[in-house]
C-alpha cells in the first residue's frame, strides 16, 4: 500500500517531536531483550569518540541480563594457561546489527543470500541523518524517539517504540533509492507491523536493515558511515559494528 | 632482545622471498584451526571487490569443520516461524580476529583491557603494506609467504607459518610507531615464539594485532584501512571485519 498514509508515516518517523509516540506493547522477534542496558562499563549515552572526536562509534553492546555473559573464558590464566580465550555465544540480532534478505523471506534464505553476500559498498561510504530524502540518496540513519527516551538503555525492552509500519516501509522502497535504513531500536519495523514491515524492506534483496543504532546526541547531518558486519555464512543476520566519521 | 637478530627477522618478514619459510609445527593457541577453507560459498583466494573495485574485503570467513557450524537456527520459517533467527557460537580468534591486551597479558586482563577498549582510530585510518617502515607509520598489514603458500586456505591448520619472533616484535615496539600489525595467518607471532612474542606486542596495551587476514592478491601500497570488531565487554579477543579502500 503506497500513497498518503506511507507518506504520513514516513514523515512522523522523519519528523517526530520529542515525546510522541507510535504503537502498542510486549514481544520481540529479535532473540534478545533490549541490548545495551548496564552491559559495558564505558558504553553510555554520551557520545563515544576516538581519533580526537572525528569518529564516533554508534554501536551498542550486545548484552543479555536474562541468558547471562555472551562471552565466556574457555582458557584463563588465572588457572594456570599461558593465554586468555574467550568463546561468544550470543543471538545474531543482539545489540546493533544487520538483517540479511533471508532473515524473513524464505525464498532468499533459501537462495542463501546471507549476511556474507551484503554489499560493503552500501555498508561504507556517506549516510545521511537527515529530515528530506531526496532521490539519489542511498543511507538514512533515523534517529527517532527511540533516542530521545533513551529506549535502548532501559532494561526489558519496550515495544511502544517508533519504526516503519507495512505501508511507510513499502513508500520508502517504491520512493526512494535508500538502500541501507538504519534505526534506534530493535527493530526497523514497528511492534504493531513487525513481520510485514520487515517483508516490504527484505523482499528487496538489495535493502538492508542495520538496527539498534546508538544515536544518542548525534546531529543531524552528513557522515561517512562504515558498518562491518561478521562474515557469517549461512546467517540470516548479524551483530555489526558501526562508526561515523566527520 | 633487540639489535641485530630482530631486525633480522624483521626484514624477512618485510623482504621474504616466495617459497622461504620459517619455523616448526603443529599447536594453536588460537582456539580454532586455520579458519577460511570450504566454509565461504563465495570465499576463495581472489580479491572480493565491492563498489566496482574501490572497496576490498581481507576478511577470511571464520569457520571451523571439526566443530561444526558456528551458527544454527534457533526459529526456522520452514518449521513454521514467522521469521529465521540464528546464534552464533564460536571462539573468539577464529578467522580474522584481533587481540586484546588481555589476550597473553594477565595484569591488562584484570584490569579490563578488553577488545571494547581498543582504540577505533587505530583500526580505522590510512595503512600501509610496505617495504620500508618509515617513522611515523602506524598501521602495517604484513603479507608473507603465509599467503604465498596459501595457509589459510589449508584444511587443519599449518605450523610452518610466518610470524614475528619475540625479539622482532620487540624490536618493532622498540624503533617504530606502528600501532596496528597485521598479519596473515592466525597468529602475529610464531609458533616457536608463540607466547612470547605475543606478549611482547601485548605487553604494550596500544598495540592492536590483527590476525588471518585476506591478503591474496593484495599489492603492495598505501590504502585506506577500516577494521571493526565486535563491542564484546570483557573479551581478550573479538572476530573483525576488515576491508581496504583504494
């Protein structure tokens, strides 16, 4: 479904104002809570610079009160080995991550068109946070409410957060040239259009969803993005570490 | 030890002839044999380009035959879930990977120097694969016989590798400013200096080794360099994606 209500979608999620929001409650399709939380002794809201503040890492730590550690000591020193080494076990959509076309279309899962097969050139080159699209525009990095009420920092996850229902996601695809759509929570759909919403963007092979971005005070802006996600093949998903640099 | 044995060594890591090899066999300390192997549908010796060429991938895909899949499916589409959702499990220093402090230094490990603290500025920014190490270069990716040989693409692993000696690492870490050493095969180290050649780099908590990288068919040269691991609060290690822009 196209035409104004997409439009009146995209635009809220565009345009926004601090506390409002969109939709209901409960539910995750994304294997874990909310990540972030009190996971990362540095990891906060403030921004996150290196190199003298031209690079600003918005990724959040993938972290999971409920399951317990993502990482765990497999070899210690403390117990005698000569090395540390550590195993990760964690979902693949915890903390910021990716979506591959096959994490809700079956027929590109089965056509194994996996995280590895992401084009890096849409994953690294200039993002657009921005309130006009206009054509030509490849990366949109939303920042929503989802920033504003700090979402990603409260424990438990919580589903009244703002994304793409089914018709605002379909108008962006028919729209615009965007080919990565980057937002502040945990899903680029929102709760109440959580599958649909996804299908609209993943039947597009070429579309891909970076997810619970970590935009708190980041400005409006052009950036250059680069997001790496593992090369993990066979995966319908990935966690992905992402930066900005000015 | 520094003087002339390290530079030594140094200069055959830089100036190795093809078909030169150094060291002995067998062991790991990496957890996971040689990654890379039949694991990438796609993943194979020739340059992975994206964005017509501009953009190299020198990311080996992490993988693991004897263990088995790194990631399963825990909801399948085909079994009736609305989406695929997959967990990864799989060693930190399995395919390209990158060293935290806390990998061979116990006091760095207590006192947090995780893969979290790594500084983004040295994985992100201009480096060099040279011949000569002038000073005020940060960033080397050392290709050597390793690719040559073609050891990353050996099934179980090859201890015959190329890598530093405890007396060539500290001689790096004694009369250059690199700050990031990669190297291609598993380990930064050799296998007869395996600890201690590690713990040389280490010991100097600002030094970030990046190791199994993708170098076949790489030249010699001046790239742009970005290299993003995981967010893993607490890990001595942490899978990385890395590529080279022209």
């Amino acid at each position: 479904m196209a035409g104004p209500p997409a439009l009146t979608f995209l635009l809220l999620v565009l345009l926004l104002p601090a506390h409002q929001a969109i939709a209901t409650a409960a539910g995750d399709a994304h294997g874990g809570p909310a990540a972030g939380g009190a996971a990362g002794r540095r990891h906060a809201p403030g921004l996150e610079e290196y190199g003298g503040g031209r690079i600003v890492d918005i990724t959040h730590v993938p972290s999971d009160a409920a399951a317990g550690p993502l990482v765990r000591l497999k070899e210690s020193m403390e117990n005698g080995s000569d090395y540390n080494l550590s195993e990760l076990r964690m979902p693949c959509h915890m903390g910021t991550h990716v979506d591959a076309p096959g994490h809700m279309i079956q027929a590109h899962f089965a056509a194994c068109l996996d995280v590895d097969t992401l084009d890096l050139e849409v994953l690294n080159a200039e993002a657009m946070e921005s309130l006009n699209i206009p054509r030509g525009v490849r990366r949109v990095l939303f920042r929503t409410l989802n920033t504003d009420r700090g979402l990603m920092w409260k424990q438990g996850g919580d589903m009244s957060f703002v994304g793409f229902t089914e018709d605002g996601a379909q108008w962006l695809v028919d729209n615009t040239d965007i080919k990565l759509v980057g937002i502040d929570y945990i899903s680029v759909a929102s709760f109440d259009h959580l599958i649909t919403a996804h299908v609209a963007f993943l039947k597009n092979a070429d579309i891909i969803p970076v997810e619970a971005l970590k935009l708190d005070n980041i400005n409006t802006g052009l950036y250059m993005l680069h997001c790496l996600p593992l090369r993990l093949v066979g995966s319908e998903g990935s966690p992905i570490r992402c930066i900005l640099i000015k």
